[in-house]
C-alpha cells in the first residue's frame, strides 16, 4: 500500500499555474524528498498532503485517506 499517491494535481494562484499534474507515489517506510529551485512548488504540495490547501484538479491519498473528504483522520496520521 501506497503511504501518498498524488495523481494529476494542479493548482492554480489567479493566473500563475503552480502545480501541473503532478504524479507521485511514496510507499510505507520509505523515505521520500521534495528538491527543487525556488518556486517550483514544493511547499504548495506539502500544503495540499497537510489539508492546508485544496488542488484545483487531480487526486491525493494518504494512507487510503482523500484530504478533502477525510481531513481529521489525515491530521491525525500526521
């Protein structure tokens, strides 16, 4: 079982596309990064994994849970 899946998430600031389609998958027990220059992104996925923000577009599980259906019991995971 996938610990995250990401699967074509998208988010948009106004015109500025932040995030286009992004796939991932980080399975349980394994030790996963975000690199990237400035801007790139990586806070704005951390913040859609943590229920902070919401993707325009695509799908996010953690641990079998969606983040926008099921926020409490992924805060609690984490």
């Amino acid at each position: 079982m996938n610990a995250i899946t990401v699967r074509g998430v998208t988010k948009n600031f106004g015109e500025l596309s932040v995030l286009k389609g992004v796939n991932l998958d980080v399975q349980q027990g394994e030790i996963f990064t975000l690199l990237g220059a400035n801007g790139a992104g990586k806070s704005t996925l951390i913040n859609i994994l943590t229920t902070l923000s919401l993707p325009n577009s695509g799908t996010v599980s953690i641990m079998g849970f969606d983040p926008r259906k099921d926020g409490n019991a992924v805060r609690k995971l984490i």
